[in-house]
C-alpha cells in the first residue's frame, strides 16, 4: 500500500489520518528562554519564527510522517520495502546545512555562514553558553577559550561538540548545547523587509530608448512571460549580467547625460561593469 492509499483507507474506516502534524500556534520558540544550535542557526540563517521552529525537537518530535524504508526478517531473510510511520528526525547542524544545501538561497544567509557566525561570538564570550559535559554529566558554562578547539559532530542523532584531535589536547565534549535565545536575538536582529513593488513591464517597441531597470526588467521576466519576487537577487544578476554583455558589444546601444548633454556611451564602460556600479543617469 502507498501512503496515499493507507490514508485513504483510513478515511473510509472512519479512522483519523495516519500521518499527523502538531498546531505551530501551540509552539512559540520566541517564549523559550534557551535554543539549541540548531535553533540559533536557523534563526541566524533566516530570522524568522517560522526557521527556528521548524528546527526544535519539542515541535519536531510531534510529527508523524511517512517515511520509505527497506528491512530484512532475520539475518538471511529477504529484504522487504515500504512506508512505516516515523516521528521527524532530530534536528541537527548536519541535517540543516543538508536542507540548506538544497535551497536555492538562504533569506540572509547560508547555514555554514551561520555557523560560523554563531561560533564567532562564542569565541568572543558574547553568548553564555553552557553544555553537558560528558565526563561529569552535568550542565557547565562552555569557557569561551574553549571554542578555539571545539566543532561539531552528528553521533547517535544529535550534535556533540569536541575538539578536533588535530587541532590540540582539549579532551572536552559536550552534548545539550544551550544558548541564551534573546542574546542571539539581540546580536542578530529580526530584519523586516519592505515589500517592493515594480513598475508597469515596458516593451522595447518602436523608437527611441527606455531607462536601463526597464531593459533588465523585460530581460527578468522573459519579455513579460514570468512573475517573480522584486527582492530576489538571483533573478536580477542574471538579467543585468545579459543585459551588460549586449551592451559592451555594442549589439545594444546606450545614451546618457554628461554635462547636460545626452550623448552615446561607448560599449566598452560596460565590459567589466556589475549592475551595482552602473554609471548614474543611464
């Protein structure tokens, strides 16, 4: 059976569906007093509330989702294939950057920029941050020298951190990993963007010039076939970068203002031009 068909099933027997979510209302990481590294990097990476609890235990741990999976019955038995029903797996720094890498961006920035961002400040002593240490078991402060030698590890599921045996004699581990929620807020705060809104897509007919931005504009949505989020660096760079490239061949001609007068601008400006240094008043 497939999970659409046991759901399916389920609902004709009268039965809740099998694969369940909790209500992210009934889980607010902004009241924690203490996230994980996980937690912190996500906010870092995205600053939204949404990021950090999509990367809590306490939230993940009450899903039930579908999950392909191959088994053998016995050391010699054959191997049998299906959907069993599993919790969400615990959040790590490796599963994030594993997420991450299969984005096309991160909002601010990437989770291995994050990290190091995160481990920065804690080297600084700007964060307090405590761990079980796993000689003791007891919760301690991490000493912010300490970080000079520690990084992180995924074993059993969860993240540890020790030292690399290349880089020192520090024996130290620790696992549990806390860090201050509003100190990471503090330091990296939450950043409303303000919604952008283009202008009418200009066509390139008939005689004369259009402004540069209407050029790129057309270039960005594909001679108006596409929609896309004004804010969105990934779609700009490449409109520009095509836009350029005709321009420094001269296959498209540019006129600008220079002292009062419009006159033609050489091909040649633009050959090692970004779109962030274009010559004003194009």
């Amino acid at each position: 059976m497939s999970p659409a068909e046991a759901e399916s099933e389920a609902k004709r027997l009268g039965m809740e569906p099998l694969a369940s979510a909790p209500d992210p209302n009934d889980y607010d990481p902004m009241r924690e007093p203490f996230w994980t590294l996980p937690m912190a990097v996500a906010w870092i990476a995205h600053r939204t509330q949404e990021a950090v609890r999509n990367w809590w235990d306490d939230y993940r741990k009450k899903f039930l989702v579908w999950t392909f999976r191959e088994w053998r019955v016995g050391p010699d038995g054959p191997v049998h294939q299906g959907h069993l029903l599993e919790q969400r797996s615990n959040a790590t720094l490796v599963r994030l950057q594993m997420v991450d890498a299969r984005r096309d961006q991160a909002d601010l920035m990437s989770v291995s920029g994050a990290i190091d961002m995160l481990w920065l400040a804690f080297r600084d002593a700007s964060l307090e941050v405590t761990g079980i240490d796993e000689d003791t078991g007891r919760r301690v402060p991490i000493p912010a020298e300490h970080w000079y030698d520690l990084t992180w590890f995924e074993e059993n599921g969860g993240d540890v951190i020790h030292a690399d045996p290349r880089r020192g004699r520090n024996t130290a581990r620790y696992c549990d990993v806390l860090v201050p929620a509003e100190a990471v807020r503090e330091r990296w705060p939450s950043r409303s963007m303000p919604e952008l809104a283009l202008p009418e897509l200009m066509k390139p007919e008939g005689a004369g010039y259009m402004p540069l931005y209407c050029a790129a504009h057309w270039i960005a949505t594909q001679g108006g076939a596409v929609s896309f989020d004004p804010s969105d660096k990934n779609v700009w760079k490449p409109a520009y970068e095509q836009l350029l490239a005709r321009i420094a061949s001269e296959e498209i001609k540019v006129v600008g203002t220079r002292n009062d007068k419009r006159q033609p601008v050489p091909g040649y400006h633009f050959a090692e031009s970004d779109s962030k240094d274009l010559p004003k008043g194009i």
